[in-house]
C-alpha cells in the first residue's frame, strides 16, 4: 500500500481545464475536417464563444494570481512562468486571427478554408503551451500553492463577488472526473454550483450537439 499525497484543490482545477481543453480541440477539428460535412458557421461561433471565453479566463488566473503566488515565493523559478505568460500571449493572438477568420465564414465574406487553417495554428499552440505548463508549472503547485492560499483566494473572489463566472462551471465540468466536482464543492458552495449548473449545463449541452451534429 503506497502512502499517495492528497488530491491538491489547484492542481486538479488545472487538470480538469485542461482536459476541458483537449477536448475542445478534439471536437472542433471534429468538426471543421473536410472528411465531414461542413458544419454550421452558427455552431462553431457558438461552440467557439464557450472555449475562447473558458481559455481567456484560465490564463488570467494564472497570469495575475496563480503566477505571481508562486514567483513570490520563490523568486528565482520567475522565468518559468514568464514563458508562460508569453504563451499565453502568443495563443491569444492566433486565436484573433481565428476569430476573424471565423467571423468572415460567417457573415459570408470568407469560406472554411481560412477557418480550418487558423485552427490548425491554434491547435498547434495550445498544445505545445499544455505540455510545456504541465511539465514546468505543474510540479511546482503541490509545493508552492497551499490550502491557506486556496482559501484565502476563495474568500477574496467571494468578497469581490470574482467567482468563476457560471459557463465556467459548464464548460469545465463536461466530461471531467468525479474528483474535480468534488474539489470546486470543497471549495464553493454546494448550492452556488448547483444553480450555475442549472442555469448553464442545458445551453451547454444544445451547443454541444449542435457542433455535432451532420445533418
């Protein structure tokens, strides 16, 4: 029987985002293959909104808490997350470009070749930046991201009224591990979640099938 550290809230949320992410990848390229049906521009807009809002939110907890939390304690691992911040960076800008690509197929003015390009920088980016972050940021968290610093950065999002905005809790929850629920339970109100879920998991799930769907 092997003595296995204890799940870590924080590090969790990151798995959990980012399998949120690969997913979201998967069921996009999904969708824009040219071995499949074009789907509706409508659709991947609306699919699109969800992810590029769930990533935009993610990077700036890291980039303004989490990153500073664990730079402040150890000063000379900095870089590390500098070059994370730069990836950050360099992510939200192939995403502009596909959110005019995008945005062109579907007022008209553009087709899905443009589209399917542009996804395919963004795939490519995100996918290098999740292997990098795993593999320099992620051994650093069990250390440097105490359940003190946990609750104290609930408390203050509750003070702030700074919650993980409700189609986070959607987005992110779709397909993720039991333990991830069990983690934002631990940490935010039962039924805070529960209403979130409520209000956004069935526009969620339309959304999904909708990308999905061939018809």
């Amino acid at each position: 029987m092997t003595d296995d550290p204890p799940p870590h809230p924080y590090l969790l949320s990151q798995v959990a985002t980012h399998a949120a992410v690969r997913r979201d990848l998967t069921r996009l390229s999904a969708a824009l293959a040219p071995s499949r049906k074009a789907p509706s521009p409508q659709a991947v807009a609306a699919y699109w909104e969800y992810f590029s809002y769930g990533m935009h939110h993610h990077h700036e907890l890291e980039d303004t808490i989490y990153w500073p939390l664990m730079s402040g304690k150890r000063p000379e691992i900095t870089d590390t997350f500098d070059a994370a911040e730069a990836e950050h960076a360099a992510i939200a800008s192939v995403m502009d470009l596909f959110d005019k690509t995008l945005a062109a197929w579907r007022d008209g003015s553009g087709d899905i070749e443009p589209v399917r390009a542009a996804f395919a920088q963004v795939t490519d980016a995100i996918t290098v930046h999740l292997t990098h972050e795993e593999s320099t940021a992620w051994p650093l968290i069990r250390e440097l991201v105490t359940p003190e610093d946990m609750g104290r950065l609930v408390a203050q999002g509750a003070a702030d009224n700074a919650w993980p905005p409700a189609k986070q809790f959607a987005w992110a929850f779709d397909e993720a591990p039991p333990e991830a629920r069990a983690v934002s339970e631990s940490l935010f109100p039962v039924a805070v979640i529960d209403q979130m879920m409520a209000e956004w998991g069935p526009p969620w799930q339309a959304i999904v099938a909708a990308l999905a769907d061939e018809s």
